[in-house]
C-alpha cells in the first residue's frame, strides 16, 4: 500500500486531532445520556461501581441503548481516523505500528456499537480485540512521544498514556482472575462495589482522556505554527 501523497496527509494531520477529541466527547456524552435514563432488571440505577459499560448498550433493558451504542460507534470510527493521523504524524516505524493497531482498535470499539451485549458471542470478540489493541496503541504512541520529542505531543502526554496502560491492565487482570459474572436474576441484588466494572469504566475514562487531551494539544500547537507562519 502507497503512502497518502503530502496533500492528503495535511488534510488528515488537520481532520486527527479534531476527531480525537469528537470521539472522547460523543462517547462521554451518550454514556452520560444512558446512564441517567438506565433501569436494570432489579429497577435499579446504573452505577460503574457496579455495572459493566456494555450494559448501556443492552437492547431491551436500557432505555437508551441505542443512544450509546451509536456513540461507541461514532467514538471507534473517530478514535481510527485520529489514531491513523497520529502515526502519520509521527511517521517511521513507530508511526506505521501506531497507524495499523490504533486503527484496528478503533474499528473494534466501533464493532462494541454495532454488536451490543445481546449478540454476545461478536460483542466478547470486539470488546476484547479492543481492549487489547487499546492499551498497546496508547503504549507505543507514549514510547514514541517520549523518546522522539515533537512540540506538537508535549510530553507529558506521555506520562498521560502511561497512566492510561497501566489502568487499562490492572483491569484485564482483575477481570480475567475475579471472572465476576454478575447475572442480576440468579445471584439477586448487585453487590454495590465491583473492582472490575469500576477498573473497567476507570480504563474508558483513561482513554477518552488520553485522546482528547492529545488531540486538544496537537490541534493547539498546529494554530499556534499557523499563526506565526500567518505574522511572518
């Protein structure tokens, strides 16, 4: 596959991080809007203590399903087009590596939207597909800002995606050893901590972060360099 010629790059470097930061807000913004209209099985509120995120996405038991899955949708599709412009930005290996795995990520969290919770069996494979290539996209984009210093990534982005991996593992692990299970008809009522749903809003939470924050820093660098090319 050729490269983009320089003017679709310049076309993509200025749509990324505008599309960042429109992913992490369209899906804070429909998790928000779900999350106040959600009644479980139980008539109980929606909590991340104690609920996983696709739960929001359940057709027939939340009210807004439909509203979030299109905002996990809409926020996969961003997060691929913003994750393609990064690495095109950063260009070399690590550009190409970031470019490749972000996008597929991006497309799984898009996937997450398409297959709700109901649709178990492609739901699983597109959450794990994203959660793993989540965390590793945000590794190698941090190593790469870290290590090759660019004024448009300052680098404390990096310590950002730092945080945000280790999030991001802390809970696959405490997911793949709890195995919780929760199942609101057999065992009753929820309990009202859950260390896994809490990691794993907590893992979202780093992500969206990460990526408007990088986006917001890249698309202010990018007005500060036009406007001083503008006084020249």
């Amino acid at each position: 596959m050729s490269a983009p010629g320089p003017g679709r790059v310049a076309i993509l470097e200025r749509l990324a991080p505008l599309a960042g930061m429109a992913g992490a807000l369209s899906i804070g913004a429909c998790s928000l809007l779900a999350d106040v209209a959600y009644r479980g099985p139980a008539g109980e509120a929606y909590s991340p203590l104690n609920h996983y995120v696709s739960d929001l996405g359940e057709v027939g038991v939340s009210r807004l399903a439909p509203i979030f899955n299109i905002g996990l949708i809409a926020g996969g599709l961003c997060f691929a087009v913003f994750i393609v412009g990064f690495g095109v930005s950063r260009g070399g290996m690590a550009g190409l590596a970031i470019s490749a795995i972000g996008a597929i990520a991006g497309l799984a969290g898009a996937l997450v939207g398409v297959f709700p919770v109901n649709d178990i069996d492609r739901h699983t494979l597109a959450t794990y597909t994203f959660f793993n290539l989540g965390w590793l996209t945000i590794l190698v984009a941090s190593i790469d800002v870290a290590r090759r210093p660019d004024s448009r990534f300052p680098e404390w982005l990096a310590v950002l995606g730092g945080v945000a991996v280790a999030t991001f593992l802390i809970f696959i692990v405490i997911y793949v050893v709890s195995a919780t299970g929760l199942d609101d008809t057999v065992n009753g009522p929820r309990p009202s901590f859950v260390l896994a749903t809490t990691l794993e809003w907590a893992s979202i939470a780093a992500i969206l972060v990460w990526s408007f924050a990088t986006g917001w820093a890249w698309r202010a660098a990018s007005g500060r360099v036009a406007g001083a090319g503008a006084s020249a």
